[in-house]
C-alpha cells in the first residue's frame, strides 16, 4: 500500500567529546535562529518591511536523564579533570579565564537507531558544540536529576563550505 507521506521517525543515541550523554526525556532539538537586519521606515512605523541577511546560529538541545560524563561535559566543560573522571563536583571547578569557545568546543555526535525511519535521514549528524551562556538549572529534588543543555554549534570549514554541521 502506498504511503500518504514522507513521514520520519525514530531515536537518537549521542556522545560529546566521544563520552556517552545517555538516556534524555525527549530527543534532541536543532534549533536554527536566522540573523538579519531589518529594514523599517517611518512611514511605517515598527512594520518590518524588508531585511538583510546576517547569517545565523544553531544550536542543539536536549535534557540529560543520567549523570553519565558526556551529560556532564556537555552542561560544564571547564574543569580542568574534563579529560580522566567526570563528576557532578567538577561543576564546581571555574577553569581557564580567557579560552576560546573553539578551544573548548568538541564534537557532539548524534546517531539514529538501526531500523527506523530515521536510520538514513540522517544516519549521524556531526557538529563542533560548547555549551551555549545561557543558564542551566539542575533540581536538587526527590525525583530523577536532570541535566538540560544547549550546545551552540561551531560553524567549520567543510572543503571550502561553511557548515555547521555534516551528516551522513
């Protein structure tokens, strides 16, 4: 029977900096902010009425579900213990004033489950991520402690392409 659709699902597993993020509540989100200028003119009052593009960012987002060290890494990268044990305490460490994000930033590794929908749309997505400045907020609570993250992507050079991330 034909399909009505072109309809894609399926779960993803990740690691950052090679170091399993876990289990998360409900996948992982691309976000893509577009940067522009706008164009406004009195007559118009505060209607935008063109722009100018300026690029962009992207981010991805998730809520780690386990304190496993790529959930951890991905929320705090600054320890200077980053590369042996990983733990909640680390998040207490301020690291290195005046680094880089680029220094900082290591591969976030997005991978679909065999057997799914998913599994070729596409099978990996692979970016250059540091955690992004907003806040994170980890409960103190009777139930599960969770990690929330959001990495900003690094735009890379892909072969002369600008990318902020590739896919297989």
């Amino acid at each position: 029977m034909p399909s009505l659709g072109t309809f894609i699902s399926g779960p993803y597993t990740a690691t950052y900096n090679g170091q399993n993020i876990g289990i998360v509540e409900a996948g992982f989100e691309l976000e893509l902010i577009i940067a522009a200028q706008e164009i406004t003119g009195d007559a118009y009052g505060d209607t935008i009425i063109d722009g100018v593009y300026r690029g962009g960012n992207m981010f991805v987002t998730f809520v780690g579900q386990e304190q496993l060290k790529g959930a951890l890494l991905s929320a705090w990268p600054f320890s200077a213990t980053a590369a042996a044990s990983y733990a909640l305490a680390d998040l207490a460490v301020l690291g290195v004033i005046g680094k880089q994000f680029t220094e900082i930033g290591q591969n976030i590794v997005l991978t679909a489950i065999a057997g799914t929908t998913a599994a070729t749309n596409p099978a990996t997505l692979t970016a250059m991520a540091f955690p992004s400045r907003e806040s994170k907020r980890i409960a103190f609570k009777s139930g599960l402690r969770q990690f929330p993250c959001r990495m900003q992507l690094i735009l890379q050079d892909y072969s002369g392409t600008k990318k902020f991330f590739s896919v297989t």
